[in-house]
C-alpha cells in the first residue's frame, strides 16, 4: 500500500544548569530531591538531531547514537520514553474522532517499529549535557512524528524520564524543573521562567577543557550522593528554595551580579557535595580550578582611573565534568575572552561559534 514510511526530524539544544540537580527520590520516575533552573543554549549550537522513521517493514526499534547502534531494549530509559510516547498515539487512534486531521486507520504508528537516528554536534558525555538535548530531542521527534497533542510540559515529563535534564530542554530561555511532591510524577515538569529574549545580552561561553568521557556518570554519582553526603540534606532542605526563589528574581530584574554570585555558589556547593559523597567524587580538575580563580580575578578588577570595583561580570558553572561554562553579559564577553586566551593560549582553541544567544568559543586544554 502508500505511505508505508514516516518521518521526523528535530534539533534540541542542551541546556546549562545554574541551580543544579543533583539527587534522584525515585530512580525509575526519575524526580529530583529538589527543583533546577537552567538557560537553554541557542538551538543553532550545541545540539541533538534526531531523525525518526517507522515503517510497517521494520522488525526492531534501533538507535544509533552518533553512528553507532545501541540497544533500545536493554536500554530501560530509552524504552519507557518510547513506550510513554507510544502509549499517547494509541489514545489517539483508538478515539480518532477526537482529531480528525489524524489519519490514524492508515497509519497505526503506534504499532509499527522505529528506526533513530541521533547525532551530537559535540563531544557526548564530557559533562556537556549530551543526554539532555539527546532525549529532549527524542521526545520531540516522536511527539512529531505521533502527531500528538500535548503541549511542552506535558512532554517534558515524557522526557524526564530519559534524564531528569532533559525536561528543561524542551523550552528555550530560563527553564525551571518544578521537583514536585507526588510520587507519581504528575507535578515533576519543566516551564519556561523567561525566554531568552527577555534578557537577549546574555551570553554563555563553552570552554571545553576535555572532551573525555566523564569518571562517574551522574546516575551513579547522585545514588552515592544520597545515601552518603550529609551536606546534602542540608542543601536540599534549607539552601537549594531560597537560592532559586532569589535567582528567579534577579532573572526578572536583569540583576546580573545576583544571578552570577548565586549561580558560582550553586556550582561549587554541587561540586562540595560531591567531594562530600563517600567515596568521593571529583569532576573539576586543575584546568577547572584555574578557570575559576580566573573568573574571581576579572570580577574583582577595579576601574584603572577610578578606583572603583568594576563588579560581577562574569559567572562559572560546571556539570558533572570539569569543562566550564561562563555566563556573562556581551558588552563583556570581548575582555573576558582576552584573559581567558591569555592563561589558555588560542593555540589550543579547536573553534569559534555562537551560544546564548551569540558567538563563542571552545578551547580545548590538557590538564
Ligand atoms: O540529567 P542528568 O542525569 O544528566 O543529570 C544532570 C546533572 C547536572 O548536569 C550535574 C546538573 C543539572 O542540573 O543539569
């Protein structure tokens, strides 16, 4: 017959968290100990690109992620975003009165195999949220190629359970992930604070210190986390609501000197929580160290014929690897990226290209 062969195709971007999550109270739902907040970098960058085709011939769901085949199967994540996204189509075919413009008698996708293709543009796994833009991309490709009629938090959750991350990447701008309470998930979604435009100068710079796999993934990384670090409890509890409710104002307000001092204690207490883990874990390295004292060296400059402080222009964050991301504001950004390429020579600097929402650059350093 016709039409024997669907397709969709989406890019989703990663996103940078500023409040992190890091701590899972159901592993299989996966919902956070506590809420996140993140900026969403320009779509035209780092990003995932999926392609989905179904087809009646097809035998087996199969993915190749950046060429290589991985099995869905075994695979408990992949399987229950399919699964959800799957279990959301049938709804639609069985009530197809319900939409009309859905030629569902023709096409019970719901019930034939998928064939995914997904590419990063950057390195996977190097603490560069490959897995968020991986199943933000994957949900979207298949909420596409279903047709179905959920809007974007109600995908979100879908892809939350994929990895918790990748809820925020199904909005642009400044994202919150809402933890919620309920054990069944049902409150545990993303939204969109502000979009991007709301604060268009805002720029983050990627600098890759290595594109390495990362020591310990973050699932095994955040179990530990829980059942051993005591500082945790304390972040999760009294720290992690006041910051948030904080950095939300000072999103609304342009208030970069807040949203930057929240965003460096942020990423270091994560980071202090894991060195607080049993056994503990490092991410940073000496690059990552140094890259810090850095951005605290720039922030505390003075005016040369005033004298008087120039203040927080600049703000680092690390994920669950030791490459850096900075945001700062892009009258800025031009002095920050002299200093940087001063301490870490453009002779290792691999490219030049656009972020949040603008230009910028990638250095790659050994330790
Ligand atoms: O979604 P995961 O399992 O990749 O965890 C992400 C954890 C951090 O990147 C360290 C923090 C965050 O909020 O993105």
């Amino acid at each position: 017959g016709k039409n024997e062969e669907y397709e969709a195709s989406v890019t989703s971007p990663v996103n940078i968290a500023v409040i992190k999550y890091w701590g899972k109270r159901d592993s299989d739902l996966i919902l956070p100990t506590n809420s996140s907040l993140s900026c969403t970098l320009s779509q035209d960058d780092l990003h995932t690109k999926t392609t989905i085709r179904a087809s009646r011939l097809f035998e087996a769901d199969r993915l190749w992620l950046n060429g290589v085949e991985e099995q869905v199967a075994t695979s408990k994540r992949l399987s229950n975003c399919i699964a959800q996204a799957r279990a959301f189509r049938k709804e639609l075919e069985t009530n197809s009165q319900v939409v009309e413009t859905i030629a569902t008698k023709e096409r019970p996708l719901s019930e034939w195999k998928l064939h995914i293709i997904s590419e990063n543009n950057f390195p996977t796994a190097a603490g560069l949220a490959s897995s968020a833009s991986g199943y933000a991309a994957l949900v979207q490709a298949l909420a596409n190629l279903f047709e179905l009629t959920l809007d974007q938090t109600e995908l979100s959750k879908i892809s939350r359970l994929g990895s918790g991350s990748a809820c925020r990447s199904m909005f642009g701008g400044f994202v919150e992930w809402r933890g919620g309470e309920s054990p069944s998930g049902e409150d545990s979604y993303a939204y969109c604070v502000a979009p991007q435009s709301h604060w268009p100068s805002m720029h983050a710079l990627v600098l890759v210190v290595s594109d390495d796999k990362k020591g310990t993934s973050s699932t095994s990384g955040m179990s530990t986390t829980v059942n051993t670090s005591t500082l945790f409890a304390e972040r999760v509890k009294s720290i992690v609501p006041k910051r948030l409710q904080k950095i939300k104002e000072a999103i609304l307000s342009h208030d970069f000197s807040t949203f930057a001092e929240i965003t460096m204690q942020d990423s270091n207490q994560f980071h202090a929580v894991c060195m607080d883990t049993y056994p503990p874990i490092f991410y940073m390295n000496n690059t990552s160290k140094a890259i810090v004292h850095l951005v605290h060296l720039f922030n505390s400059q003075l005016h040369p014929e005033t004298n008087a402080p120039k203040g927080i222009r600049a703000a680092y964050t690390f994920d669950a690897g030791p490459n850096a991301v900075i945001y700062a504001e892009e009258q800025h950004i031009k002095e920050l990226v002299q200093l940087i390429s001063y301490f870490f020579p453009p002779a290792k600097a691999q490219s030049f290209r656009a972020y949040f929402p603008d230009a910028y650059k990638i250095f790659e350093s050994s330790d």
